[in-house]
C-alpha cells in the first residue's frame, strides 16, 4: 500500500466508523489537526475508538501519550507513525 | 476549520480540600499520636464551625439534600447538612489514616470480592467504576489483591484530598495515576491498560471537560449529565464495568458493594445514545444507595446545573 492509498484509508477509517457527519474523506487535508478546537475536532472519545480502530485495520498500538500526541496530530503523522510501526 | 461541534467544557467542581494545609497537618498530627479514636472527636467543632460560620459550605450541602429531602426545612435540613458533612469529614479521616497506618487499620468487608478477583483474571482488562461515595482507599486491601496491574483515573490538584492517602504513606504508589488533564484525557493510556489485561478505576459521577461526552439521565427527580468514558472504554475494549460502593458500616468497618457488573455491546459504541440504557442501570444503582445511605454520597455541588461553577 502506497502512502497515498494509506492517507486515504484512514480518512475513510475515520469518516465511516466515527460517523463524523458534513464531511467527505477527501475534505480532510492530510496535515489538518485531528483533534482540538481546529481541524476535524476530534475528542478524548474519539480517541478511543481511533486507536481500537487503528490496531484492527494496522496492527498498530498507541500506547502511551507520548506516541499519541505525536501520532494522532494529523493524517501525515498517523500514516507515518504507521508506516514506522509496520517495518520495525 | 471545526468540523465537530464543539460544545463548552465545564469545570463545575474541584477535588480541592476546603481545609488549610496547617488543618490538615493537625489532623494528620492527631492520627499518629492516637488513630481514629483521637481524630474523630475533633471534628465535631471543625463541623460545627462549617456549619454555622460558613454558610457557603453548608449551601453545598443542600445541592443534593435537597432533592434527597425535598420536604425536610429548618432545623432536620439543618442535621441533614450536618450529617453529611461530618460523614464526609470522617472519611477524610479514615483516608489519612489508611495512608499512615496503612490499609489493614480499617476492617473491610467485601462479599463479592470474589467475583471481581475472577474477572480480573480473566485478562480482558476490566474497568472498575467508582464514585464519590464513602472512602475508596478502604477498597486499596482488594484492589491490591487484584493480581493485575491497577490504574487510577485521577486528577492531583494541588491540595486534592485524594492526594493526600500518598503523602502519608511513604511507600510505592501500588496504582499507576492516570492523569485526566494530559493529552486526551488519558484515554490512550486506558485504552492500553485494558487492551493488556489491566485493571482501570475512573469516576463514573462527575463530568470533568467537554459536556458532549456525557449523556443526561433522571437521577433523584432531574436529569443530570454524566461522563461516559467508562462506558465508552468498556464498548471499545470488551472489558467489563464493575461498579463498586466502598461503604462506611461502622467506626473503622467498610463495607465495599459490588452493586453490579455490565458488560457493553461492542455495537453500542456509537452513536453516544446507545450508552444510554449502560448508564441508566449505573444512576440506578446510585439512586439505590443514596435511598440506603443518604449521608454517604459526598457530591458538594449542582450537579442538576452543571454549568454552575462552584
């Protein structure tokens, strides 16, 4: 799977099975911030789901706060962070 | 851009003691030279005081008296505050003491302990839902049974009253704290414990951060918000929620009530509403204690009006 094909994934990941309405994956820009006030908005309960959902279609765990805050900032980061896990 | 509605945070109760540090430190003082049985006569001035010269602290009182007692006026209003004040302050006690003393001083019982013993060792992680009822620290004997690492949800403001069962002790913290003011509310870091088997303990009765993360149930007559994050944790994970009492049964005996276990529908995780029926069965329970024992649920504030800062 190509980066671009990844990005493209978790963005699909993340409007289809967070249910985020008033938003086309291909809306979200690949270094928008997940959460916080700006960008998609994304919550503390979200997150829950977002790492549950990340390990079953990556195999990939976050952690601890450290991986997160660097991971979950943006859909580059996370597909980084994936593309990292992945080849270790 | 925002592309979720944002609702505002609340910030409507604090963990903050309204003793001073040199109060506390006497109290301390006395539990080292003499235990509970020198402690505990102290505090019927330290009461009386708030009850009569700080009308504001008594005020806090009647935010769930009042609906616990709808018709009581005057002076049985009055011993209701009173009752539950000092309620409050001997479990303040209690706490320090176990922190000095160390657990075994106080006598808990707990007589389903062995059906939380077994999920734990089950290894789907489990989610232990507490709230501000009674003493947990008189809960610490099990919890350390639990054969499982523990985690604690647990916010250590600068004079919590929580904090202070550490600062006494002198030994290893046995929990691992999870701080809820880090970065997403420390949920990564439960979402973690549970998924390696792991035990977790959070409040279940006060909302802390963004009010779109609770859902609004009848408790006593009105609704209130709750926090949904166990729930939300026990649909994501499969782990299953323990709700547990730690109740106070006589001078130094506890009595700690598993009041039930639920297990979430994975399908259940969203949206929210579909919480709902988790965590009526939760206010349930509450509202059955509070019926049982009125005087042991220590929630100082509007929790009906939950936009109102204390």
């Amino acid at each position: 799977m190509t980066n671009t094909d990844l990005k493209e994934q978790l963005k699909k990941i993340i409007v289809e099975e967070l249910n985020l309405e008033e938003i086309e994956p291909g809306e979200i820009k690949d270094d928008d911030p997940l959460f916080g006030d700006e960008g998609l908005g994304l919550d503390s309960l979200d997150a829950v789901e977002l790492v549950v959902l990340i390990q079953k279609h990556f195999s990939v765990e976050i952690k601890d706060m450290e991986e997160g805050r660097e991971a979950l900032a943006s859909i580059d980061s996370l597909a980084d962070f994936i593309n990292t896990r992945q080849a270790d | 851009m925002s592309i979720k509605k944002r609702t505002e945070t609340t910030e409507n109760w604090s963990s903050r003691s309204i003793g001073t540090g040199w109060q506390h430190r006497f109290f301390y003082f006395l539990i080292r030279l003499g235990g509970r049985h020198i402690a505990y006569p102290f505090l019927y001035p330290v009461v009386l005081y708030y009850l009569i010269f700080r009308p504001d602290q008594r005020r806090k009182s009647r935010y769930y008296l009042d609906r616990r007692f709808p018709n009581r006026r005057g002076f049985a209003a009055l011993k209701d505050s009173y009752r539950m004040i000092m309620g409050l302050s001997q479990s303040l006690v209690d706490r320090a003491l176990v922190g000095i003393c160390g657990p075994r001083i106080l006598h808990t019982e707990f007589p389903k302990g062995e059906q939380l013993f077994n999920l734990a060792a089950t290894g789907k992680g489990l989610i232990i839902l507490t709230t501000h009822v009674g003493c947990w620290q008189a809960a610490m004997i099990y919890l350390s049974k639990l054969e499982r690492p523990v985690h604690m949800l647990m916010q250590q403001d600068e004079g919590d009253i929580d904090r202070h069962y550490f600062e006494h002790s002198g030994e290893k913290n046995p929990f691992h704290i999870i701080d809820p003011t880090g970065f997403l509310g420390g949920t990564l870091e439960m979402v973690a414990a549970l998924k390696q088997g792991d035990v977790v303990c959070i409040m279940g009765d006060r909302l802390k951060g963004a009010q779109e993360n609770s859902l609004a149930v009848d408790f006593l007559g009105s609704p209130v918000k709750f926090p949904l994050a166990g729930w939300k944790l026990a649909a994501v994970t499969g782990a299953p929620l323990a709700i547990l009492f730690p109740l106070k049964t006589g001078p130094d005996h506890y009595s700690i009530d598993l009041a039930e276990v639920i297990n979430v529908n994975p399908k259940d995780a969203r949206p929210l509403q579909r919480l709902h029926p988790y965590l009526s069965r939760y206010v349930k329970s509450l509202e059955n204690l509070c019926a049982k024992e009125p005087y042991q649920f220590f929630n100082f504030y509007d929790m009906w009006n939950q936009d109102e800062k204390i």
